[in-house]
C-alpha cells in the first residue's frame, strides 16, 4: 500500500473501513462539519462528514431506496412529503420518482452539502430542480416545532444521534412530527446499525410507541455503513407498512415488493431483543 493515500474511519475501537483516496475532489469547513469529497476507485465518489461516510456513488441506493419507498408505496394518498436532512438530494430523488407526490420540502442545516452535492454529485442531486420541490436551509427541529403545512410522510435522513442531529432522535422531535402528519401518516427513519447500536433501536422503540399505535423495524445493507447491516424504523397510526398500495416506480436497484417484505422480516437475534 506503499504511495497511496487512504481514508480510514474508525467504526469501533478495533475495526473500521480503509478506502483509498484516488483523488480528492472538494473540502470545506462549514459552521457546522467538516465537508470532504474524493473519488475511490471502487465507490466512486465518496461524501464524508466529520469523517463518517454518509454516501458513496457506488451503494447510496440500497440507503435511499430503503428510506423512501416503503413509507410511498404503503402510505394511501402521499401528496405532501417533508426531509428532515439529505442535503446530498438522494431521498428527495426517490420521492419524486412518484407522481402522486405534489410537492417535496427537504430542510437541510448545512448549505455547503447541499451546494457540494449539485457541484460534485449530480446523479444524486439531480431533483433538486425538480419544480415539485422545496429546500429549506434551516434547523430541522425548529422547522417541525413551526411548521403550519401538513405533510402524509415523513423522512428523517439525518446523520449519527450526535451533535446537531441528536435532537432529531429525541422524543420531542418526534411528538412535533406527529403533529404534523394526517391521519394516515407516516414516518420513516435511518436508526443505525442492528449489530452495533442494538441498545439504541430499543431506545427508539421505546420512544416511537409511546406516540405512535404502529412501530416497526427493516433492515437493508449498506456496504460502508458500520456493520452494513443498516436499520430504519417505520412509525405510523393507521398505516400497516405490509400493505402496499402501489407498485414502486421502475428502475430501482434495490427496492421491489419481495424485498419490501423480506426487509421487514427481522433476524431472530434483533426480533429477540426488541419483541422480548
């Protein structure tokens, strides 16, 4: 490995991911995180945040696919969508892959993503343009807490529960979203790693029941995310998410009805822990 430069994050004390640099591509320090770009050979490009990977070119599907189109495919009427994060426009491009969506609100705290991502990573941002859509630069917990519009789902694409983004996890976040969602709402969330962070799951379990009549957990693969084995958890009043209510838009990698329901289908060791 003698002469190349490597990227290495750390995903516990003893274990991690290496990724060589091919090339940087942009950097920037913003009010709130540290912004890096680079190309690798086999992910393509690669967006990291304080040093955490958030996305790669290469398997930023099975992430926002698996975030999406669960909650729009079940959800009886999703006309009005909110993102809470995803400032690279990767969820905001799976929302409106379906015509019933009329319009898109992403808030997004960080404008430099959002700018590095239609700068450098088009393939994800490419909806940004998209006329059904509204980016808000702002606090996404103060967004929900005064927010008059209604919304049928939303998308918590947030980063890790620490820092700015831990408030996104919090019970009053979630209390603010509820208020917010029709009858039939639904909201989707990113919950971290089921082989790490299984203490944490139970946590939002715990948080999301006592609001919501119907939680529950999926699981897809990230292959740069800690443990690849990646969470999202699925809250609604009314909604029953193995009751889809349309077929998924086409062209998707990843998502399509049999994975949907395979997704919810959980693995014995993290049913036990959260069903016992």
């Amino acid at each position: 490995m003698a002469g190349r430069n490597w990227f290495n994050e750390l995903h516990t004390p003893s274990s991690g991911i290496l990724l060589e640099i091919g090339r940087p591509i942009a950097y920037r320090k913003s009010p709130y995180q540290e912004i890096w770009i680079f190309h690798n050979p086999l992910f393509g490009k690669v967006l990291v945040l304080d040093g955490c990977v958030m996305t790669t070119e290469k398997d930023e599907f099975f992430y926002h696919e698996m975030l999406a189109h669960p909650a729009l495919t079940t959800h009886p009427k999703p006309e009005r969508v909110l993102i809470i994060g995803g400032g690279d426009g990767g969820t905001l491009r799976e929302v409106l892959r379906y015509h019933e969506v009329k319009k898109a609100t992403l808030v997004e705290l960080d404008r430099e993503v959002v700018d590095l991502a239609k700068q450098h990573l088009p393939s994800l941002s490419e909806s940004f343009s998209d006329p059904r859509s509204e980016v808000v630069i702002g606090d996404g917990a103060k967004f929900v807490k005064t927010a008059e519009n209604g919304y049928d789902v939303v998308l918590i694409d947030s980063t890790d529960p620490v820092g700015p983004a831990e408030i996104l996890f919090s019970e009053g976040f979630y209390r603010d979203i509820k208020s917010l969602l029709g009858k039939d709402g639904v909201l989707a969330l990113q919950c971290e790693s089921p082989f790490l962070h299984m203490d944490f799951i139970k946590s939002q379990k715990k948080i999301l029941s006592s609001i919501f009549g119907k939680v529950n957990f999926y699981n897809t693969v990230v292959p740069t995310y800690p443990g690849s084995l990646w969470s999202f958890a699925f809250a609604s009043d009314t909604v029953d998410p193995l009751e889809l209510k349309r077929k998924p838009p086409e062209g998707l990698r990843y998502y399509d009805e049999r994975v949907h329901r395979a997704a919810f289908t959980l693995p014995p060791f993290m049913r036990d822990e959260l069903e016992g």
